[in-house]
C-alpha cells in the first residue's frame, strides 16, 4: 500500500481571527456613535423647537409652533392678521429722552402687537427695565428733524420694533413683537 501523504491543514491564522472582531466592534461602536449623535439632534434630523417657545395664536384661538404656523422669523412685519389673533399689549410708563444733537426732547407712549400666546407679554413685563432702556437709547438716536416727518417716524417704530426683539432674545431666547404704535407722540 502506498501511502500518501496528508497534507497538513492549513489553520484560518492570527490575523484573520483578530481582525474579524476588531473590524466587527469599529462597525457596531460607530453605528452606536452615528446614532447617538442622531438622536442628539447633531446630525440628520433638522432642528428640534423648543417646546417652552411661545405659540402661534391662531383665530380661533388654538395655538401651534411658529413652524408649524409658518412664521420663520418672527417680528418680520408680515401681513398675517387674517390667519392669526393679534394681541395687543400697551406699555404702560411713557418714554422720554433727549433727541441727538441738543435738537430737543421726546416723548411718547407705545404699544406693541404679538401673534403669540402670553409668553410674549409676560416676557416684556419680566424684562421691562432692559425693554425699557433699549428703547430710550434708540430714540435718542433720533434728531427732532427726522421725528418730524412721517417717514422719521416710520424709522423710528422699525428700530423699536428691532431693538425689542433684539432685547427680548437676549433675555428669553425669543423676540415675537410683530409691530409697534405710537399711543401718543410729543417732539419739542
């Protein structure tokens, strides 16, 4: 009888029995990371509302996110009175300052509007002093020329309105006056 020789068996080596749980722990750990980093809002996904943001007050008096409403950027003036329930909330203290260049002083009364809920109102009332000082540097920007004329006038409500919001994001994270009025106006 002949005998034949059994070739040895080659084993699966080091390297493929190392390699195999290596690579199989980097897919599962990254697919873990990709996923927190998912579910944290850092990848995919868009962005997440702030669910202690205001609300949209719609006419019939639901609320909705400013999202959900359409309204990307509040206090952009848009002309929504028709879809939204506007409210109105009077600032109460009038406001007078000395008008640039020693032109004289003014003196005036506002109000703004919202389409939001009362996070908006209670928000001016809470940061009234800050409200309050933005507002009074802004008109002091002003000379008595400009504030004579419509368009001066127009000026001023905008940086108002803009200087308002600016305030009220700093301080709560969200602005939300939609338009300012003059409740009265005295220019000396």
């Amino acid at each position: 009888m002949a005998e034949t020789e059994k070739e040895p068996k080659k084993k699966g080596g080091l390297v493929k029995k190392l390699l195999i749980p290596v690579l199989l722990v980097a897919v599962l750990g990254g697919g873990g990371a990709a996923a927190g980093f998912f579910a944290a809002g850092m990848i995919g996904g868009g962005e997440h509302e702030d669910p202690n943001a205001p609300k949209v007050v719609l006419k019939d008096g639901s609320t909705v996110s400013a999202k959900a409403a359409g309204l990307k950027n509040p206090g952009s003036g848009t002309e929504l009175d028709a879809k939204f329930k506007v409210t109105y909330f009077p600032i109460e203290e009038p406001f007078t300052a000395n008008l640039r260049g020693d032109t004289g002083f003014a003196q005036m009364s506002l109000a703004v509007s919202t389409y939001f809920d009362d996070k908006i109102t209670v928000a001016l009332t809470d940061h009234n002093i800050a409200v309050r000082s933005a507002v009074l540097m802004t008109i002091s920007e002003f000379d008595a020329m400009q504030l004579e004329s419509l368009e001066g006038k127009e000026q001023l409500k905008d940086q108002i309105k803009k200087v308002i919001n600016e305030t009220l994001t700093a301080k709560t994270g969200f602005g939300g006056v939609e338009d300012v009025y003059f409740t009265s106006i005295v220019v000396q």
